[in-house]
C-alpha cells in the first residue's frame, strides 16, 4: 500500500497512531499468525507508509516483526519456566 491508497491519512495521523499498529502486530504475532498473513493487514501498510516516509525514525515492518517475535518468544519461554 502507498500513500495514494490510503486517501486522507496523512504522515502525522500515521505518526499519532504507531504505538496502535505497533500493538496490533504483537496481537497478531500472540494469535499464531504467520509473516504472509500479518503482511496483509493494514497495521504493515501504515508502518510500511511511515518507514518509508521518514526511515530515521520508524524502522521497518519486518524489522519490526522480528523484534516484536523475539519478544513474545522470551515471553511463553518465561511463562513456561515459572510454571515448572
């Protein structure tokens, strides 16, 4: 998706709402939903919109996808560790 689909969003309403397409990707990643399926989504597109808008200060989806994975692995490895 690029800016032209995404008709009267501008880059600060993206801005305003990253923490919210950044909690949606980890909700996805604790629903079991794989790389192909969260790429679809539209909390990807915006942070794709914003990343590739302003790089210096937005990473990138996959970037993020993979930070928010490790995290949510660390998690269930910490969950299944307390309960032994």
């Amino acid at each position: 998706m690029t800016e032209s689909t995404a008709p009267g969003l501008t880059i600060g309403q993206l801005e305003a709402k990253y923490p919210m397409y950044c909690k949606a990707m980890r909700l996805l990643l604790k629903e079991g939903c794989t790389l192909k399926q969260i790429q679809r989504t539209v909390c990807w597109d915006r942070l794709e919109i914003l990343h590739n808008s302003l790089p210096k200060s937005y990473k990138s989806p996959e970037y993020l996808f993979l930070l928010f994975r490790r995290e949510w692995e660390q998690h269930k490895a910490s969950l299944a560790g307390a309960g032994a």
